[in-house]
C-alpha cells in the first residue's frame, strides 16, 4: 500500500502540471453575453424600476452626491446578481446596461458591492 502510494507520488513529480494558465487571450463572447452592469449617472432619472424589478433584491437604492445634488441611484451587489438583465430592460432612459467585461474578482465580498460612482 504505501509502495503504491509512493510510486503514484514519483509519477506525478516527472508529468506536467495538470492545470493551465491564465489565457493571455480573452475569449470571446457570444452577442447575448451579460457582464458587469454600467451605469449612466448623468441619465439616471432615480425611478428606482430596478431595484423593485430585482428578482435577487440586488440593487439597492443610495443616495448619490451629483453635480446637480444628491440623487437616489442603483448599488449593485454582484455576488447575487444573476445577470438576468431585467433591470437592464425596465430602465426607462436605459441608463443601467449590461456590458461584456466578465473580469471582476476581488478578495474581500465587500468588493463585490459596486457604488453608482464604480458603475460608470
């Protein structure tokens, strides 16, 4: 049992690695792909249509310090999002898209909560 097992053990010292790198390449999408949200805050009209859409309660609405005053607009909490893009539909200035950035990682899960001002 244990020759077994240290003869599994030199084996896989000699092989490859068995996991690959990150591509240097992105992959690409498909026309119907649905990443991290972008938001228009100069559009935005803080009809809140999004937040009560969310079938995740995901989005949030916060006060936002704008060149015009303070604004409600949409905090996204990418952790729960489902990507479904309902909120992207009910917007009525479509101000709130989807985009094709798939790339967000982070190592702390408050990362993940985006502001209306990390949204732009």
């Amino acid at each position: 049992m244990l020759l077994n097992s240290l003869a599994r053990v030199a084996r896989q010292l000699v092989e490859a690695p068995t996991t690959t790198e990150y591509p240097e390449q992105r992959e690409s999408l498909t026309d119907n792909y649905r990443g991290i949200h972008r938001l228009d805050m100069k559009t935005c009209i803080s009809c809140a249509a999004c937040e009560r859409i969310c079938p995740n309660k995901t989005i949030y609405m916060v006060d936002t310090e704008t060149d015009k005053g303070t604004k409600k607009m949409p905090e996204i909490n990418l952790e729960r999002c489902l990507f479904c893009a309902l909120c992207e539909e009910v917007c009525p200035p479509k101000c709130l898209v989807l985009t094709k950035d798939y790339n967000f990682e982070a190592f702390d899960r408050r990362e993940y909560v985006r502001r209306p001002e990390e949204l732009d």
